[in-house]
C-alpha cells in the first residue's frame, strides 16, 4: 500500500509555450480508488506518467510515495511500487505472445522463475482471458490488448496501479466486469488504483474519490455534493434494448456473398450473405475479439477471406487496388499509424491535395479544427498531441479525403463527450453535404446514436442486423 503526494508540481514539455500542469498539490489516499478526469489535451495522461518516472521532475520532492521521492526510489524497486497501464497498449507490449508478455514483466521484476507459471495463470484467470494466453498480440482486437495488459499489471502486483483509458477498445459487459475486478484489487489486495477516463458511467457507486483537471491546468478534488452532476451526462448511456430500424430497401454499397473469415486457427465469421448500404449511417457492436476490425480489414483487402465481397456490383478482388483505395477508405482504431508526416499542417495539406472531393475548402477546415478545439496547432508535432487529439485529428483528415465510404473503427476512442458531441455534429454536417457512406464499430454509444440509421451485430460467428422494421 502506498500514498501518493504531489508537491505543487508543475511540468512544461520542452519547447511548449505554457506548462502541461501547474502548481498541483495532491494527496493519493492508500488503498482508494480514483477517478481522474478532465477534458482531452489536459495533461491526465502526463501526470500518470510523472508519477511512474517516466518523465523528468525539476523538482524531486514533487512526487513522493510514503514520503520517499519518487527519483529516489530505485527503478526495480519501483515497479514494485508503481504500475501503469498506457492508453494505448501497443506502445508497452515488448514480446510475441500473451505468455511471454508476461514472462518478459516477471522477469524484470525479478520474479523466481518456478513461481511465474502460477502467477501467470493467476493474473489471466482474474481479467479473465485465459483462453489468450498462447495467442500472438498481433493477432488480438483492440479489447483484448487492453485486457492483457491489465493482466500484465496484476502479474507485476505493483501497490499502486495506474490506468489510462484502461477501457476505450473494451465492450460494455468485458468493461463492468473489469471494474469489478479493479474494485477486488482494491477490497481484497489493498492496492492504491488512480484510473484516468472520459467514459464515466458506471464509477459513481465504486469509486472512493474523483479529481478533475481545471482550466488553470491544477488538478482539484471533485467533492460529494458536486459528483450527481459530473456523473449525470453519463446515466442515459444507451441501453441494450435500443433498437434502429432494420434496412429494408436501398442502393447496396457492398454485398456479401458467403463471406468467411479466419484470425489464424479461430473461425470468425461463418459464411455469411449480407448487403450494406449506401449514405446511410451503419453501426456494428460485439463483443472483444468477435471479428469487427478484421472485417473492415477483408472489406479494404488488408486481410484474405473466403467468399465475394462485391463494391457498387463489381468484385472488389477485380479492381484496381489504388482506384478502390479512393472509393472505400479505413479510418485505423489507433491513430497514429494513420499519419505519415510530422505536423498537423503537413497532414492537413497531404490530406487536401489527395482528397476526392471539395466540400473541405480551406475556410471549412478552419472552421472543423476550431470546433474540434485543435485549432492554432498547425505546426505542432503530431505525436506530442493527446490521444484524444490525434484522434480528432485523424478523422478530419480522413473527411477531408472525403472518400464515398468510410470505415471508422472506434472513432470515440479516448475522447471526451465534449469532444464527441462537436465530433457527431461535424459528422453530421459533412454527411448531409457529401452523401458519403459511414460504418462505424463503437463499444461506447454515448452521444454517437443522433448519427445512426442501422446496426449490425457481431457476435458467436454471425454478423446480422438487429432492430426492428419502420413502424407506419
């Protein structure tokens, strides 16, 4: 069990023209479970990571553990003070497989190698993925890397834990039951648990306490009395009942005819015939690992599959790989492996200049990024914005290009419902403009569903539409 202290910490990326965050003093309470939350861009995610040491202190006595500084704290010792769990688990896996993902963990704790296998089985069993633990990262959904490396951190049984965006790639049940395990590390291990979110719906009744991040970029405990509120924007997420009508006429933008896919030795989707259609708005849910971005994969060629997929009547299989590339457009679940130059003006313009419409005139652009709130950051590096920024970011670009369909997955991930809310209308405005066709896979539907016209569901192998017809 640990406390943490910050010590009016302040912290400047180098070159920034203001501090990240300023003047912070706070106390961590042993053994409680925290929420921090605040709009994207705030520094949530630099403050986890001044807290595991992974960015410099100017001042050493601004974090402390116990009353020890943090930088005193050896760097084996302090793994076993502190773990996080980064926003994005691809940039923390080091290994192949699941097993020896934590194979590699133990070991640089230092953990005796007859007891890894029991501690290993332990920690899968907790976050329940079990059945993973052979499979390669490469081959996992989005879900299931956040999933293992929460069992990472529980292997490593640091006392404190620290969690990013711990479930923007998870669906709902794998989400609620992994909070439930959080609360067991908490109840039961004593573990001290600071969790950064933007989704806040289910944490008013298991969290001990609630900070947010200010305008003044501090960060200040939300109190009892000020909680109903934060929380309320979140009490009418959709529920599992919601229901958008099933398609019963329209123009095909792809058809599927005995469509099969496979993830390695895992069947994903049986054979299956199925039409989607053009300018409207389709949304596909399921649960983690069911196949949903391996289907986006096999409908732009980036992954085989059995069976025809056809485009506007032609086998996709028999067109030109650059002229389709134009017509149907993937939007990655992770935005950075969506970018290819160094600053937000450079993407912007290679986005302009390859763009098949021209709806995004310059003025347009403009007007997108301020209701985006990333405005002014032309010649800022990419990679120094927030997730949540690059995530914006990402799918302006991808409207620009203005393909006639695009295919997002999670396009919500690591934002705000500030954030999504100016993202649906911005949606919304360019769609009824250029007639583009949309689908979306989303676990998170707060604040998305203005935007939907249909939904197919993707689970134990079958991809149907769920719904009910148009009621006269």
């Amino acid at each position: 069990m640990a406390t943490i202290a910050l010590n009016n910490l302040t912290f400047t990326y180098p070159q920034a023209v203001a501090p990240t965050l300023q003047h912070v003093s706070l106390t961590f309470t042993s053994g409680h479970f925290t929420l921090l939350t605040g709009p994207s861009g705030t520094g949530k995610s630099t403050l986890l990571k001044l807290m595991t040491g992974l960015l410099p202190l100017d001042d050493p006595a601004a974090i402390q553990y116990d009353q020890v500084n943090l930088s005193a704290i050896d760097q084996t010792d302090r793994a076993a003070k502190v773990a996080m769990l980064f926003q994005n688990p691809n940039q923390q896996f080091a290994m192949d497989t699941v097993e020896n993902e934590l194979v590699f963990a133990l070991e640089n704790r230092q953990v005796d190698p007859t007891q890894m296998a029991a501690r290993i089985t332990a920690a899968l069993d907790f976050v329940g993925i079990s059945a993973l633990r052979q499979r390669k990262l490469l081959h996992l959904s989005g879900g299931e890397k956040q999933k293992v490396a929460l069992a990472v951190i529980v292997a490593m049984d640091s006392d404190v834990i620290l969690l990013d965006e711990p479930f923007a790639s998870v669906d709902p049940t794998a989400r609620a039951s992994l909070l439930r395990r959080l609360v067991q590390l908490r109840d039961k291990a004593g573990k001290t648990i600071i969790l950064a979110d933007h989704d806040l719906t289910d944490y008013q009744a298991l969290v001990d306490d609630v900070v947010k991040v200010t305008p003044a970029r501090n960060i200040v405990p939300v109190t009892v009395a000020q909680r109903p509120a934060l929380f309320q924007a979140f009490e009418q997420r959709v529920s599992t009942t919601t229901t958008w009508p099933q398609p019963t006429s329209g123009q095909p933008a792809f058809k599927l005819h005995q469509l099969a896919l496979t993830q390695g030795q895992h069947q994903l989707l049986q054979p299956t015939d199925l039409t989607l259609f053009q300018q409207h708005v389709t949304l596909i849910t399921g649960p983690n690992g069911s196949g949903k971005s391996t289907f986006f994969e096999a409908l732009v060629r980036l992954h085989a599959y059995q069976g025809r997929i056809s485009y506007a009547g032609q086998d996709i299989q028999r067109l030109k790989r650059r002229a389709y590339a134009r017509q149907v457009a993937l939007l990655f679940q992770d935005a950075e492996t969506q970018f290819l130059n160094i600053t937000v003006q450079e993407e912007l313009a290679q986005s302009q200049k390859h763009a098949a419409g021209t709806y995004f005139t310059t003025a347009r652009i403009q007007q997108a990024l301020a209701q985006l709130n990333l405005a002014g950051r032309d010649e800022q590096v990419i990679y120094t914005l927030s997730e949540g920024q690059k995530k914006k970011l990402q799918i302006l670009l991808m409207l620009i290009m203005q393909p006639p369909v695009l295919l997002m997955d999670e396009p919500l991930k690591g934002l705000d419902l500030a954030s999504i809310n100016a993202l649906v209308q911005l949606l919304q405005t360019t769609l009824a403009a250029t007639q583009q066709t949309l689908v979306i896979i989303s676990h998170q539907l707060t604040g998305l569903t203005p935007l939907i016209d249909y939904h197919l569901h993707f689970d134990q192998q079958q991809l149907r539409y769920q719904g009910v017809p148009h009621e006269s």
